[in-house]
C-alpha cells in the first residue's frame, strides 16, 4: 500500500483501507453468525436469566407479532456474532486508525488487540452482573395492581444497550494509554483534563443507559473513572520510565 515518506496515505488509500478493514469484520460476523444460530436457545435463556428471578404472574415477557420471533432471533444472534468476533473487528479498527504507524511501533496494535479484548468482555461481563440489580429497581416502581407486560424486544434493546455501552466505556482508557505509549500524550496532559474527563464520563453516563436513572449512570460511571485513574498511572509510570532511561529527547508529546 502507497505511503508518503511520513507515514500519511492519500485518500483514495485511506478508502481502500477502511474497505478492506469493513469487510474483513464483516466476514468475521458473519461466519460467527452462524454457530449463533444453532445455539440461540442457550443464548436466549442465558440473556433472560438477569429477568429470571423477577418475571411473575405480575411482571412477563411477551411478544406481539407474528415475525417478531423471528426478528428476534436474528437481532440476538447478530449481537452475539459481533460480540464474540471482537477482538477481530477492534483490532481492523485499530489498524485503520493507526496506518501509518513504524514497523518499531506495530507491537502497540498486537498490545491493542491483547488489552482491548478482555476489557470489552469485562464490560460486558460487568453489565451483565449489574443487570439484575437495575432491572429489580426499575420494575419495582410498577404498582401492586399494574401488570407489567415487557416486550422482549424492548428488553432485549435494554440489556444490549447495557453491554455496548459498559464495553465502550472500559475501552477508553486503553486509548489514553496507547496514545501516551506512542508519544503522542502525556500523562501531565491526562491530569490537566481531570475535570473534562469526569464531565465527559457523566455525560456519557447519562446519554448511553437506557433509563437514565441515577443508579444505572453510577453503575456505568464509577468503573470508568477508576480505569481513567489507572491508565493515567500507567502513562505517568512510562513518562517516568522514560525520563529515567534518557529516552525523552524521543519522546514530545503533541497533546
């Protein structure tokens, strides 16, 4: 693939390369897809077992239309084709982000991939763990003489958007860290935007969960502030490393 001397591709390369990055990740979907399909049922009953301990004669899941078991069907299996192919679509993204990276600075991409993975699962694995508690708060307001019919569609919107959104969180301090790893931000540069970050973190807190409710923003919010602190002490420990070892004439931040 043509690069100019620093690194920079031209934009008809950079449109060749996020086709080529799409349709790998698409593929990769795809296949998983259909393993997904075959096991529906497991994966069914493991996304309803949050639900499990609260569905009574009062609170049950229903569907409405002819097709919307089918639908349904395809929407869950979609979602766990793309959650188990991640570490194959992130690192597509990371490569595209970074193209132009030195063969010497290719080994944060492969860092990417073994870091992002398991933190995108810890989301999610998080998400999952909490769901019991908001679905219990939230269904609990339904009054003694109300049937609470929920749709399973409507439900299961509400634990994917948990898990997309828990999985996002996690991952972005990993972009702190990498970015402070390949000299492009500082850790003195982290700290400084502390305020901005706690802001940007509730924000996005309150926009991502399905309810809003302060419970859920708390849940979704407090580890994502604890892994900011940790990628800052990460990145703090390797501008320290770096100063210690003389390699700071090599490493200016542009952040």
């Amino acid at each position: 693939m043509a690069r100019a001397s620093n690194g920079e591709m031209p934009l008809v390369e950079h449109l060749r390369e996020l086709r080529r990055r799409v349709v790998v990740s698409v593929v990769a979907v795809s296949v998983a897809f259909v393993p997904a399909w075959g096991h529906y049922a497991e994966i069914f009953a493991f996304l309803k077992l949050p639900l499990d301990g609260i569905l009574s004669d009062s609170v049950q899941l229903q569907l409405s239309n002819i097709t919307d078991p089918f639908t349904l069907q395809i929407q869950v299996c979609l979602v766990a084709a793309i959650i188990a192919t991640s570490p194959i679509w992130l690192f597509q993204l990371w490569r595209f982000i970074t193209p132009g990276l030195h063969k010497n600075e290719r080994k944060w991409a492969y860092f990417f991939l073994g870091t992002a993975s398991p933190l995108a699962f810890l989301g999610a694995a998080t998400a999952y763990w909490t769901l019991p508690v908001s679905l219990k708060l939230l269904i609990g307001f339904t009054p003694e003489s109300v049937t609470n019919l929920i749709a399973v569609d409507k439900y299961f919107e509400f634990v994917f958007r948990m898990i997309l959104v828990f999985a996002v969180g996690f991952l972005s301090p990993l972009f702190f860290v990498l970015l402070n790893f390949a000299g492009i931000l500082a850790a003195a540069t982290i700290r400084s935007w502390w305020r901005i970050l706690i802001m940007v973190v509730l924000v996005f807190a309150a926009v991502a969960t399905p309810t809003g409710d302060p419970l859920t923003m708390t849940l979704v919010a407090s580890p994502i502030l604890v892994l900011m602190v940790l990628a800052w002490a990460v990145a703090a420990v390797n501008d320290w490393r770096r100063r210690k070892s003389g390699d700071i004439d090599d490493y200016e931040p542009s952040l």
